[in-house]
C-alpha cells in the first residue's frame, strides 16, 4: 500500500529554468527513513515540485519492486521513466540534472568534489551504524561500544568542519549554503535526538563538539529543513516500536 502526496514549492527562478512537467518526477520513501530526508530537503532546496509515495516496506508493492529490483529498498528517485536508487547516488543525479537550479550541492573543485564524497560515505558507514546501534544494544557492553563509537565520528567530524570554515567564517560543510555533507548528516538530527531520548545518553554536547553544536542550529534553522525533518517525539516512538518488533532487543538501560 502506499500514500500519495504532491509537493509543490513556490518557484522564484525564471520557468524556462525548470527542466520536470508536472508529474514527471516521483519519490518513494518512508516517513521517518533519513535517507529519504536528505532527498526531500534537496529538492525542496531546488524548489522542484514532485510526487511523493509512502511505502509499506512489510508489504513492498510492484513499482518499489520494478524500479529498484536489486536491492528493493528505498528511497527511489523516478524521473520519467528512469529510475535512480541509493540516497547519495540520488543527491548527486539532482545536483547534475537541474545544476542551473539553486545553489551546487557539490563543489566545483574535484578535489573538494571527491572529500565530500568522501565524507558523507563515512557519516553512512560508520555514523549511521554507531548510533543506531545503540538502540540495538542488548548488553551494556555493546551499548557503550556503540557510544564510544559514536562519540569517535563525531569528533572527527568536528575536525572536518574546522578545517572546511578555516579563516572563512562559512557555515556549513559546502560553504555558505548547505552542501552534500550537510545534507548527509543534517538529514540524521531527528533520529540522533531520539536516540538520546530514549538511551540516555547525550550524543550532541557542546562541550565536546562546539563547532557542530553552532553548525546543527544554523542547519536547524533553515525553512525547507524545518519543512521537512519529522517530529523527535515521533521518531522516539518509531525507534522504540523497532526495538520490541524488528530488532527484537531489551535496550541495555
């Protein structure tokens, strides 16, 4: 089963700019998935319209399967009759297909081009799994693992950022408007909230990581961001429906 919706945004670039038709470009995803976030915030950032199709991943229907046969997940971009699958492959085909649209998502520079790359495959392999896994946990053990972890990448990304704004007083990972590492892991804020919440420990501390502290609330406070990331308290119930259904684990208190 899945649920419709069209998203239209005010469009304040000239109309010979835009590249889609009206209904020429779809999303499959679920509600809470921050894979799917980062695409949304994306094309919002672009202020392309598209239609948005919930999916019900327990019960995955024909045009998940027919546009994403290999790995049948989301989120799945579809644009015309072609298919593009895996967040930041998507990201990237969004940022080269409407390029004269709104500001670059990846910088102009290949070398610049490749870290940023770089970096939001690390948020994905070695963020994403670190503080996930502390709801996982079902032994203190693994769960002060998983929070060492955690803590570990984002010190590292607390260097990354230091060394991005440098003696240029930018904001953010791309700059002065938000890039491909923003959008990697700004998409991921309501899901480390609620991890928070419902753990105990506290992931984003000032003391530790200032520089991302300052970062996430410039982030935070941008329309289509604001637009676009779930409620924290409905993700703490989402998360903690996964620990007692999928994961089928007692959290370590």
């Amino acid at each position: 089963m899945q649920h419709r919706s069209h998203i239209n945004f005010p469009q304040t670039l000239i109309h010979s700019q835009v590249k889609m038709a009206e209904g020429d470009l779809k999303l499959l995803g679920t509600w809470p998935s921050p894979f799917v976030l980062r695409i949304k915030m994306v094309l919002q950032q672009k202020g392309l319209s598209y239609e948005y199709l919930e999916q019900d991943l327990k019960n995955k229907g024909e045009l998940l399967l027919k546009h994403n046969p290999i790995y049948k997940k989301i989120p799945i971009l579809i644009h015309g009759d072609r298919s593009i699958c895996e967040s930041l492959v998507i990201l990237q085909y969004i940022d080269e297909n409407w390029s004269d649209i709104g500001p670059p998502l990846l910088p102009a520079d290949p070398y610049e081009r490749a870290m940023a790359r770089f970096w939001a495959a690390y948020i994905d392999e070695k963020f994403v799994g670190s503080f996930w896994g502390i709801l996982k946990a079902a032994t203190e053990e693994a769960k002060a693992e998983k929070i060492a972890d955690s803590f570990g990448v984002l010190q590292q990304l607390e260097g990354v950022f230091k060394k991005c704004s440098a003696g240029t007083g930018k904001g953010f990972f791309g700059g002065d408007t938000i890039g491909f590492i923003d959008v990697t892991l700004g998409s991921q804020l309501s899901w480390i909230k609620a991890v928070e919440k419902i753990s105990g420990v506290k992931l984003l501390d000032k003391t530790k990581i200032p520089l991302l502290m300052e970062w996430e609330k410039r982030f935070l406070a941008i329309d289509f961001v604001k637009n676009t990331l779930p409620n924290v308290e409905k993700v703490v119930e989402y998360g903690r429906l996964l620990q007692a259904t999928t994961w089928k684990v007692t959290p370590a208190k």
